[in-house]
C-alpha cells in the first residue's frame, strides 16, 4: 500500500526533488513520517467509528491506528488509549458504557467483553421476536386460548 502512495511521490514532484535521494528522502519523510503523519491518524482514529465492520475489524484497524498516531508511548499507556478509542467507536452509547464499567484492561479485554455482549443482545432480541412472532401467529390463528401448562400456571400464581 505504501509503495503505491509512495510511487505517487515520484509523479507529484518534479526532477528537483526526485534526483537527489537526500530530497526525495525529505519529502517522503514530511508526507510519510513525523508529527503530521502521527497527528493524521490521530484524527482518524478519533474519528473512528464502527458501522457494519465485525468487532475484530475495528479492533485491529483501531491497532494500526493507534500505533500509527501514537508511536512514542509506553505499551501500557498505549493500549489504554487504544482500549478507550475501541470502546469509543461504538454509535451505542448504552454497550459502550457496559464495557466501561467493566473496566477491561486492554483492548482484546474489550474486545471479548464487546463480543459476550453483543451475543446476549441477539439472543435477547431473537427470542423476544420469536415471542412476538407467536403471539402474532396465535392472533391471526385464533389459537390464543392458554395452553392447558398456562392454565396451570396461572391457577397456581392465583394462590
């Protein structure tokens, strides 16, 4: 990927910078390395959100991102911030928070905590519409009269 963007250089700038190596070595360095390449990927990954990608995806995008905006830091305090920009590139505000409160201690902690809950999320939403979808069904039947185990309940609670 870089050798294409890299090769653009060679088009972008005439022979005054492409036949000195010395020149050609600063120019890509400016484009390529230094503060503005690290403060380019911070605002990416500041602006980092998830959308349609699997939680794996955004997990290492948010990886290459964070290395790339914040090469000097400790590993620690690295991932820290990696873990805060994962759990930040959530639209849902309510998940995000769940995540937070569990503290995680990096971002593949974060990572499995995202995935544990979005499975009980699809299992909760699955068998809430399975029930609509039964009471649905019995109103359209006309079979909504209680099953011989709901009578029994139901006598049973009366007590």
């Amino acid at each position: 990927m870089l050798e294409k963007k890299t090769a653009n250089v060679l088009w972008d700038y005439g022979e005054e910078v492409t036949t000195s190596l010395s020149r050609l070595t600063s120019t890509l360095q400016k484009r390529f390395g230094g503060k503005a390449f690290a403060d380019k990927h911070c605002i990416k990954i500041k602006n980092k959100r998830r959308g349609k990608k699997s939680l794996h995806s955004l997990n290492s995008d948010i990886r290459r991102l964070a290395a790339l905006s914040i090469p000097d830091v400790l590993h620690k305090t690295g991932e820290k911030l990696a873990t805060d920009y994962f759990v930040d590139a959530w639209w849902d505000r309510d998940l995000a928070m769940k995540i937070r409160e569990q503290n995680p201690k990096d971002i593949d902690s974060a990572l499995q905590l995202a995935l544990q809950l979005e499975v009980w999320i699809k299992d909760t939403a699955q068998s809430e519409g399975k029930q609509t979808e039964l009471k649905r069904t019995q109103k359209l039947t006309g079979t909504n009269k209680p099953s011989p185990l709901e009578k029994k309940t139901k006598h049973y609670k009366r007590r």
